[in-house]
C-alpha cells in the first residue's frame, strides 16, 4: 500500500503540483509495531507472495542441463545437493564449485492503461515492464574424500557450502506515463529492488558403500542465513526537480537443522536408480525489521513507516525425490526424476512475545479511523504442494585423448511451490458498512450516502498455482583432472501480482466503486453490489538460468 | 577499508595466485641431450642425482643428490665437467649422518675455503628442457579463478 501510495504522491508532485513558496513541513514517523502475515500481505504483497525453493537451489549446471533430471547420476561432490549416497561413487579427494546467474523477462497484461488522478489531467500509462531482476549467485562449494575402503564396503566422506533453499525475489519495475492531453514532460517511475541472501546449508556427508553398486548416505545441514531487501523507487520527470526516491527495507534471518538421506542403486553399467529424502524440519526466522521511508516531494515532508514482523517457526515439510538413469546404447543416458513436497503443509507459529502482541498492534494508518484488524495468530501463508517432472539426456560428442565433451538436453513440467497473488485474497472494508455492524442506528446510516473505502481485509491465499515448463541444454568439457560444466533453463510460467505492489490505494490500485451512492432497505441493510476486490496485472515470465561449475580431482592427495 | 582487511585480501590473493600457478611447469625430454647455456634444463645424472638451472658460468643451479637438494653456483663449465661451487644444504632427506656419508661418497673435493662438486658430464643420463605447461597453467587458472569468483560471492552474499 505504502509504497505505491508514495509512489504517486512523488508522480503527483513532480508532474501535475507547481508549488512556489513551499511551507516547511516535519517528518512524520509511523510505529507500526510487531505485526503477522496478515499485516505483511497487506503492507507489502510482495514479501508475502513468493515460493520456498528448494528445487532451483540443487547444484551442478550438469544437472540443469539435464532438465534436473539428475538424482540417479549424480556422482561427485555436488552430489550432496542431490543424494548424499552419490559421493561413495568418488575415487579421490575431488573439489567441486558452482554458481548461477538467473534473470527473466515479462510480458504483463491487466494494467490499468489510464490513472486518474484526482484535479489533474489523466496520465497514460505507455508502457509497464516487471520482471526479475538478473542476479549472478553462488551455488555450492563441495568436496569429497574416500576414508576408509576394505574390499567392497567404502566410506566417503564430504563437506559443503550451498544454497539450500531460495526466499529472495527480487524484481524490477518500470513504467512510462505521458499526459493524456499530449502535454508536459514524459515521466518514468522504477522500482528497482535489491534483494540478497537464501537459506544456506554447511555441514558434512558421510556416504558408504554397502555393497558393489549399492550405497547409501545422509548429510547433517546445519541451516543458516538471511535475506535482506533494499528497494528504491524513483521518478524521473524528464524535466528537472525530480523528488527524492522513497527506499524500503526488510531483513529476516533464518536457522534450523534439516537432515537429507538417500541411497543410490547401479545395476550394472546401464541402470542406476536413486532416491533422496529430506524429512520435515523446522526453521527459526527472526528479525523481520521493516521500513519504508519516503517524501511526497522536494522540500516535503519525510514519512518513515516502521515495524517488525514477528518472529515465527516455519516447519517445511518433507521432500522426495526419485530418479533413473538407463544407459540404452553407448555414449548416451536416458533420466527422469520426480520430485514432491506437500509445501501447503507448511505450517507458521509465532514464537516468543510476538506471538502476543502483534494482535494488538496499532494499524490505523493502513486502516484509516476504524481501527485495527488483528493479524490471526494461525497465519495461511500462500505456499501450494510442489511436484516436478523431469526428464534428461545426456550424449557424449567427442571422446578423445585431450578430453570428452559431453552435450545434454532437458524438460520438466514444474508446479511452483506458492500460490501467487489473488483478487480473492482481499477484500474492501467500507465505512457504510461497518458502520452498520458497528450498531449505527438505521437514520445515521444515510450519513453514508455513498461509499468510502477505509481499508483493505486480507482473506487468505486463494490464488492460482503457477505452473510451467522448461527446456534445458548443456555441455561440459572434461580433461583428466577438470570437468567444467555449462547449463541453461528456460522455464516459462504465468503468474499475478498487484499491480504497483499494491491492493489498495487511491490512485494506483483504486476501488472502481468509491464514491457509488449507496441505498439501504427499511432494515438499514445496503442493497447497492459493490466490488470486493482489489485489480491484479498478469504476468507471462520466462525465466533463464545459466549455471556453471568445475569439478577438480586431487589424485592422492589424501 | 580496515587494515585486517587488507590482510585478509593480501592473503587470498597470495594463496589464489600460489594454487593457479602450480604446476605450471613441465619437463620435456631432449632426446638428443643437446641444450643451450640460456636454457632452463635439468640433468639426470647416475645415482639418482640432478642439476636445476641454467648450465653457465656463474649461474645459481640447485642441485640434488638422493632426495637432499643444495643451492650452489656453478665455476665452471666444460666439455668433461661440470664444477659446482658454493654449495649450502637447503633440504636433507633422511638424517645429518646419511647425508653426510653420502656427501663423502660423492665427487666432492672440499678445500679450506669453498665446498666444491665435480659432476662428470659423462654420467648424464638424461636432459629436459622445463618449459611452460600452457594446459596445465589453463586448467588451474580457470579452476581456481571460478572457485574465487564463486567463493566471492558467497562472502558477499553473507557480508
């Protein structure tokens, strides 16, 4: 809400308001004290609709390159990002790193093509562009080590850094206006958000070999991280004094324990079957700090809206996963994995003083003199059961003394994590209304003659899951000690978000009914239908990752 | 930018350049054993001795002698002998005793002032020329730059 209210104000200001001789004006500070997610749904949407990923964190661009159809081959150390009983394939101490550059592009519909703003003529929108804004991560920094081997049975033992799972989302936004009369100076609003930080693992692997073919293995993650959220919104009339950019910031930080078990099977040297299962664990999210400072103009007031998100535990539930490999004919791998996690059995529990007291926390300013909705204390987050299907290939193009390249082909059909965001999920409180709930005698009623929005209820996720496919390709190049591989993702989904990263306000996001004359029956019960809903924008987006890694083998080093 | 940071930089730049440039060089058999005075080579002599380094006058060569390696600088080079003076133990494989026995066993003439080796070119068994191991030098250069570029932003993802 904020944001894009402050957005238009600055807009307002800078295009529409000649303003000589400006008063002084004092800052104003705004505590919006500890809140729940309810609260943070209607703040800040876009720290509210966003997945819990632990799919796109898996390691190795030899396994993007596949379509992450990989679990049945993975045998080297970021083997651990996928079946830790992959590491008992090693031979010698073997170092492997990798990292990822993701970035989309989107074509988005449903925005409004035209904002009223009030006393002023209308601003065209020309164009609005969002998207996810490109970032270059790490992956995984893993190793491996045989430890003890006699006759068949083997241990290997391994250690990593990596990604574990992925909160961040960072994303961009730009929009045109023009004077709808063909007047004044174009003006370009961006959001522009910086967002870093995952859930990160480290801890070790341990992985034996029981028998010729058969392993099996388990990594002790040791959860830790954080995410931290910097976005900026600036306005450029093209004409000179341009306000100062309004900036919002959120941290969280993130700790838990999780265990990952799996077992690898070869049978022979054309088959191989895996599984990998992550059982149920709980993280402890803390430091929800969250700000929005902002001005409406040069020389303007500063108003600073403040709060925490109170702390929670936030249980993931478990995640399956199970793959084969068969190797039909020389040179060329066949795979396919499937994996599922009942994310909307997420569960969220407040913990500590918070748990208390967010339900009493002042939040007029987002609901006007009404007075505050308390935030539930079983809070819905918006996550959806995930399953992906995935299938690979992999051909061995050359093969020859200096080195191999092997080529690999992708697809997968994937069910994001979450819920993205909904009309449904909210609805418009209105004075009349709860005026009449609030025991207004039925003569008072006509006082609202016509409606006036006060604010916004949420109501839950209701929204659609996204879902989508994806092509992958890559390649590797292996000499006798480096392997360095390339993958590319192509993954296209639609998914709906508010448009301005607002569900309400007056200008952005408006309800089309404020202001409609209202009529009661003898009851003093309004009889005029009015909207309940604030307006989305759809997003087609396509999203393309480009991963890379090197895997390097130290032939008795230990 | 506070000083231990510095340090911290100063040292990962250090280990960063020690693990890419190691392993850089190669030895290349010559199979004729014909090299150059400006050359890098190293003799294979008899007794599994050998001798590092330019082979010319007044050029500082490292030799070793059954694991023991001397820093020593050449007198003379002629068509029968290569005469080595200045020599300092910087290594000793195994213990004083056997590296002394195996220093009086050698071809070593000692006079009051400066130790002094007589290798006989004669008992050359072999010649390399040390050259620069480009794929090698490729290899640990990628490897280790994208392990430092990787390791970067897993810091700057935590600072």
């Amino acid at each position: 809400m904020s944001r894009s209210l402050f957005r238009f104000l600055l807009a307002l200001t800078a295009v529409v308001a000649a303003t000589p001789g400006r008063a002084q004006f004092e800052s104003i500070e705004i505590d919006a004290g500890r809140f729940g997610f309810d609260t943070l749904a209607r703040l800040a949407p876009n720290l509210y609709y966003r997945p819990f990923d632990m799919l796109g964190t898996r390691p190795d661009a030899r396994a993007l390159g596949m379509g992450s159809a990989y679990i049945a081959m993975a045998d080297d150390p970021m083997a651990i990002g996928w079946t830790p009983s992959g590491i008992a394939m090693l031979e010698d101490f073997t170092l492997a790193v990798d990292g990822l550059n993701r970035s989309s592009s989107d074509t988005a519909t449903g925005f409004p093509r035209v904002l009223q703003i009030p006393q002023s003529p209308e601003l065209a929108i020309s164009s609005y562009d969002s998207r996810l804004k490109s970032q270059t991560l790490y992956g995984s920094i893993a190793a491996g080590v045989p430890l003890i081997q006699r006759g068949s049975l083997k241990f290997v033992g391994g250690f990593s850094w990596r990604r574990y799972a992925d909160v961040a989302r960072a994303e961009e936004t730009v929009q045109d206006f023009l004077l709808d009369q063909g007047g004044g100076f174009p003006v370009t609003v961006a959001d522009d958000s910086k967002e870093r930080g995952s859930v990160e693992a480290f801890g070790p692997t341990l992985a034996l070999q029981v028998a010729p073919g058969i392993s099996v293995g388990g990594t002790a993650n040791f959860l830790t991280g954080r995410s931290r959220l910097t976005a900026s919104t600036r306005v450029n009339t093209g004409g000179g004094g341009s306000p100062p950019p309004s900036t919002e910031r959120f941290t969280q930080k993130y700790d838990g324990f999780s265990m990952d078990l799996g077992a690898t099977v070869r049978l022979g040297d054309r088959l191989r079957l895996a599984g990998r299962l992550t059982p149920e664990y709980t993280l402890d999210v803390t430091g929800g700090s969250y700000e929005v400072v902002s001005s409406t103009g040069v020389g303007t007031s500063t108003i600073r809206v403040f709060g925490t998100l109170s702390g929670y535990e936030l249980t993931i539930p478990s995640l399956l996963s199970l793959g084969a490999a068969i190797k039909p004919i020389d040179r060329l791998w066949l795979t396919a994995d499937y994996v599922s996690q009942k994310m909307g059995d997420t569960g969220v529990v407040y913990t500590g003083a918070a748990a208390q007291s967010f339900q009493d926390v002042d939040v007029n300013w987002l609901t006007f003199e009404n007075g505050p909705i308390p935030d539930a204390p079983g809070p819905e987050v918006p996550y959806a059961d995930l399953t992906q299907l995935s299938f690979g290939a992999e051909y061995v193009l050359f093969d020859k003394s200096w080195g191999k390249i092997p080529v690999r082909f992708g697809y997968r059909s994937t069910e994001l994590p979450y819920l993205a965001a909904d009309s449904l999920d909210y609805s418009y409180r209105y004075a009349h209304v709860e005026a009449a709930e609030d025991g207004l005698p039925v003569d008072e009623l006509s006082a609202f003659a016509v409606a006036q929005t006060i604010g916004v209820r949420y109501n839950g996720p209701n929204g659609q899951q996204p879902d989508g496919t994806g092509y992958s390709f890559g390649a590797s190049f292996e000499t006798d000690r480096v392997t360095y591989d390339l993958g590319v993702d192509v993954f296209s989904y639609e998914e709906t978000e508010f448009y301005g990263d607002s569900v309400w306000d007056a200008i952005f996001n408006p309800n089309p009914d404020e202001g409609r004359r209202i009529l009661y029956d003898d009851k003093g019960t309004p009889i005029t239908p009015l909207g309940q809903h604030p307006n989305v924008v759809s997003l087609d987006r396509t999203v393309t990752t480009i991963r890379f890694s090197a895997t390097y083998n130290f032939p008795g080093l230990f | 930018m506070y000083p231990r940071s510095w340090l911290f930089r100063g040292v990962g730049l250090v280990l960063m350049a020690t693990l890419m440039t190691t392993g850089c060089a190669k030895r290349i058999p010559v199979d004729d054993g014909a090299f150059e005075a400006q050359e890098n080579v190293v003799l294979l002599f008899s007794n599994d001795r050998s001798l590092h380094g330019k082979i010319d006058t007044d050029s500082s060569v490292r030799y070793v002698d059954a694991g023991s390696s001397y820093r020593a600088q050449i007198s003379s080079v002629s068509e029968t002998t290569i005469i080595l003076e200045g020599v300092v133990l910087e290594k000793s494989a195994g213990s004083v005793e056997e590296a002394a026995l195996r220093l009086g066993d050698s071809r070593m003439a000692v006079d009051d002032e400066i130790p002094e080796i007589v290798l006989l070119r004669s008992e050359v068994e072999g010649v390399e020329r040390v050259g620069f191991d480009g794929p090698t030098t490729l290899r640990n250069v990628t490897f280790w730059g994208l392990s430092g570029v990787i390791l970067g932003f897993l810091l700057g993802e935590r600072s």
